[in-house]
C-alpha cells in the first residue's frame, strides 16, 4: 500500500494519534474535508460550522488543538480566539485562510495563534502542520512536567520487598489499577505514600500519559489556586494549571491536610464535577482525570478540629491504602538496603560498602521513625562518606549481593534472639518484631522447628 494513502499509519507522528481536535469552518465541504483527514489518524474529531457551535463545544470537552477558518459570518476566526483565551481557553490553535496579507499574520502572532495555512491546501499540508503544533504543544508541556519534577525530587522505584504488610498493599493496588476511583494514601512521613500512587498509576490505563504530584504544603495559600487551576489575565496572557498538564492521566494532592481553607471548597468542587475554573477566567473546563490524595496527618482528627472539611475528606476517602511502617516490615530491610547500596554506588561513582551479618542485624533493630526514606539516606550517606555510622557499622565481609542470598539467615538469627529474650514465647516476639504470630510460626515451620 502507498505510504500517501496509509491512514493507519505514524508518518505524522504519535501525538496526533491521541490528540483531540476542533475543526470550525462554515463550509461543510472544508469541514468534511478535514473530518476526512484527520478522523482517522486522530483519536477524537468534532466539527462545528460557527463560532458559536465550537463555544459550546468548549464547554463540553478540552480539546489539544483548534483548526478554524478566519473568515466566517459574524465573527472571525481572529475574533473567536481572542474573546474564547479571556473566558479561559489553552487548546493551540491553527488558522486557515485564503488571504495571506501581513496584518492578519501579525494579529495572529498575537492571538498566540500557532501557525497559519494558506488555502488551497493539501492534505499533506495540513497533516504537517497538525504534526508540528502537537509536538511544540507536548514538547512545552513535558518541560513544563519536568521542571515541576526536578523541584519536587521525588524518591522514584516501587514498592519493594516481600512481607504481608507489603503484599497486602501490592494486592490492592492491583484491584485499584483499572478503576477511576479517587484513592488516599495514609501513613507515616516516608512510607512510600507518593511511590505506591506512582506505581498504581503505572498499573493503570492511564500509564502513558503523565503523572504529576504536587506537595500542598510547598505552594502558599495565595498561589495555589494559580499553580494547579491555572491564570487568564489582561493582555491574552495564559498559564497553565498543573490539573490542565495532568489532564488525561493522574494527579496526586500529598499533604492535603496542609491545603488552604479557601482552596479545600474549589477541591471539592472540582471532584464533583470534574472541572476546574482558572484564575481570571470565566470558562470552567471539562478534565479526564484520576485524583489521588496523601497525608501523613490523621484527617479523621482534622476533620473534628475544623481543620479540615469533612465533605472533602468523605469524597477523597472513597478508598484508603494505609502504608505500613519499615518497621513493621522489618524483614524487607536487606533488600531495600541491598538495593540502594547498589543504585547510589553506581549513581555516584563510588564503591559499595559491605553488608555485613552484623550491619544488616542492626539495621533490622532499628526503629526507623523516618521511614524507607530515612533507609535510602542512610544509605547514600554511608556510601558518600565510605562508611556506616558507628552505630550500624558491622565487621564481616558479606557484600550487597550476598547479603540478599543471606537473608534467611539473618533473619533467624535475628528472631531467635528475640525469642530467647521473650524467654521463648512466640506471641510477645512477634508483637516486639512488629510481625503476625502467623508470620513467626511460619518462619518456624520453613527452619524445621517445632515447639520451643
């Protein structure tokens, strides 16, 4: 088959596949011309035949790109794009026409049109242009995402290791991946609350399209709405909201118990109908969107306190994924250490350090209040500076790699001595190891051992 005619194909390439778009001309010939192009490369086309049927659209959807004739009856196309960016429009926008005169290139400059098709066209031509404003417009959003990443540092991965505690989370993730439903994420500050929501978004249908997490307690009360709404003001200028940079994929709100008064009724709001206002704007705009929620406060509380308003917490709390302690968890300690030891060796440049039976038995012990995040800068510290502090620091020569296949063993060292100290009583051990009665009596069960 000629390339030309291939309608499947990515010659265009992959954004305009998933891209939806508005094509407005007063003329059906244009318009079905258009429909006829794009429709099939496309993920969604509408059409509209006045300015006025496409403001109706724009009530109804968000749409990544506009394709509209400058000369219609009672307005332009000029006209249209100018008053729809006051009420509070972000789709790119191309222009066709078929008077190319200086004065209209320079009005469109300032519209902030994104490029400008001359009739007669080609559909080659117009597929082009398409194909070039789509990437520009995924090209500034990833930016845009990027930054907004790297000022957050999040601690990237998944959920590691293999304790019930643990298990149990991965399961529910898992019935969680296909569903739209809002999820909050409870526990302990380093708990891996903003890891699991990575992770279930990655599990989703949703995975290819972005992932953005946003600390509530980091943007003050007078910029938050600004910075995830978005911001129309005088002059045509636009910002957009990080909800509209999300769109199509997930958000997560961490720290929402820090959230602004004035801001947790615009939330709730936007929950229930899925749409967000920008600052300045009039437009309210339709989102695809998955919200995810985090806290490590006790929203229950919160909410008897009037810190927090109980409507909000009761339509975020549809379902909650508590994540558990490290130290409930102890026996995911190796591998995790044994993990990071080699990701920040490499990441560094430097060597790994020795896990030793001795550095790994204390590394169980310890009580850990910060976390899996506490873990990890444990880690990257011993190994920037060539060493564990005294107080973990062990003697052998077991090295990261070994001390996975060394696991079993330390273990039972490690609750053997407990046992010992809870003179033998299997119920006081596990509640001092943070683990089931179950869980002991099977680690029991895997050594050979009895009744003791």
């Amino acid at each position: 088959m000629n390339k030309a005619h291939n309608i499947t194909g990515d010659e265009y390439g992959p954004a305009l596949s998933q891209a939806s778009i508005l094509v407005i001309d007063d003329e059906p010939g244009m318009r079905n011309f258009l429909m006829k192009i794009l429709g099939p490369r496309a993920k969604r086309v509408e059409q509209a035949a006045s300015p006025d049927e496409a403001s109706r659209h724009l009530d109804e959807a968000q749409f990544d790109l506009v394709i509209l004739d400058n000369i219609m009856p009672k307005k332009t196309g000029l006209e249209w794009v100018i008053e729809q960016k006051r009420l509070g429009f972000f789709a790119d926008t191309i222009l066709i026409t078929a008077y190319a005169d200086l004065e209209t290139a320079i009005e469109a400059l300032r519209a902030g049109v994104s490029d400008f098709v001359l009739k007669p066209f080609r559909a080659n031509q117009i597929l082009n242009a398409v194909s070039r404003t789509l990437d520009r417009t995924n090209l500034r959003r990833d930016n845009t995402l990027l930054r907004h990443e790297l000022s957050i540092d999040p601690a990237r991965g998944s959920l590691i290791g293999s304790s019930e505690a643990l298990v149990s989370v991965r399961d529910m993730l898992g019935k969680l991946a296909p569903l739209p439903t809002p999820v909050l994420f409870t526990g302990a500050s380093g708990s891996g609350k903003e890891v699991a929501a990575r992770m279930l978004h990655a599990m989703s249908p949703r995975a290819d399209q972005p992932f953005v997490a946003v600390n509530c307690a980091a943007i003050s009360a007078d910029q938050i709405a600004r910075d995830l709404f978005g911001v129309v003001e005088e002059g045509d200028h636009r910002r957009s909201g990080l909800f509209l940079l999300a769109d199509g994929g997930t958000l997560l709100l961490d720290e929402v118990a820090q959230m602004p008064d004035a801001f947790q009724a615009s939330l709730l709001r936007v929950l229930e109908d899925q749409r967000i206002r920008p600052v300045g704007g009039e437009r309210e705009i339709p989102l695809n969107l998955r919200m995810m929620f985090a806290t490590n406060d006790n929203l229950p509380r919160a909410v008897e306190e009037g810190r927090f308003r109980a409507d909000l917490y009761h339509r975020m709390n549809v379902v909650n994924v508590e994540m558990p302690l490290l130290r409930d968890r102890a026996e995911d300690i190796v591998e995790l250490a044994t993990l990071f030891m080699r990701q920040f060796a490499k990441a560094l440049g430097m060597p790994a350090l020795d896990l030793d039976e001795e550095t790994l038995l204390r590394l169980r012990r310890y009580d850990w209040p910060g976390n899996v995040r506490e873990l990890r800068n444990l880690i990257e510290r011993s190994v920037i500076l060539g060493a564990f502090p005294p107080e973990f620091e062990g003697h052998g020569r077991i090295t990261g790699d070994q001390a996975v296949e060394n696991l079993e063993l330390v273990t039972q060292r490690h609750i053997m001595h407990v046992l010992d100290r809870c003179g033998g009583n299997r119920a006081e051990a596990a509640r001092r190891l943070g683990v089931s009665r179950k869980t002991v009596d099977r680690k029991f069960a895997s050594w050979g051992g009895g009744e003791v």
